[in-house]
C-alpha cells in the first residue's frame, strides 16, 4: 500500500491539491481525480479503495477506475511522494 511521504505537505484548492516536497523545495499539482487519489492514500486506503471512490464520484467504470488509480499512484511513487 502506497503512502505519503512524511516530508510531503498538502493542500486541498478548488480543482484539485497542491503538493510540496520539503525535500527537494519542488512543487506538485494533481486534478480532482488525482487529488481524491491522493486522500484516499492519507486517509489509509489503497488502490482498491480509491478506485471505489472514483466510481462513486464520477460514476466510470470499475475496470477504468483501477487502471487510473494504478497510474496515478505509480505516478506519485516516480515523484517520490508517496512510498511503495
């Protein structure tokens, strides 16, 4: 299960979050679906569980979901933001 980054701020803005890795001073912005991703992870949950969030808000298809949950969080872990 992937997780933030300790050294990883957050904030929620109006069409998605914004990002700050205090590591390396470099900023990051996901959209809406990323950024329900993104919570999903902080909140404890994995890709299962942010696919499901991402059927019920945007009501796609279960199969779409896992894929763009997938690649959104192998994304996130290229970065460095969250870990394996």
């Amino acid at each position: 299960m992937a997780t933030l980054r300790a050294e990883v701020s957050t904030v929620t803005v109006e069409d998605g979050m914004v990002l700050l890795d205090e590591r390396t001073g470099r900023y990051y912005q996901v959209n809406g679906s990323g950024a329900l991703v993104l919570s999903t992870l902080i909140g404890g949950g994995g890709q299962q569980e942010a696919a499901t969030a991402l059927v019920e808000r945007y009501a796609v298809d279960r199969e779409r979901a896992l894929s763009d949950a997938g690649t959104i969080i192998d994304r996130l872990r290229a970065t460095g933001l969250v870990t394996p």
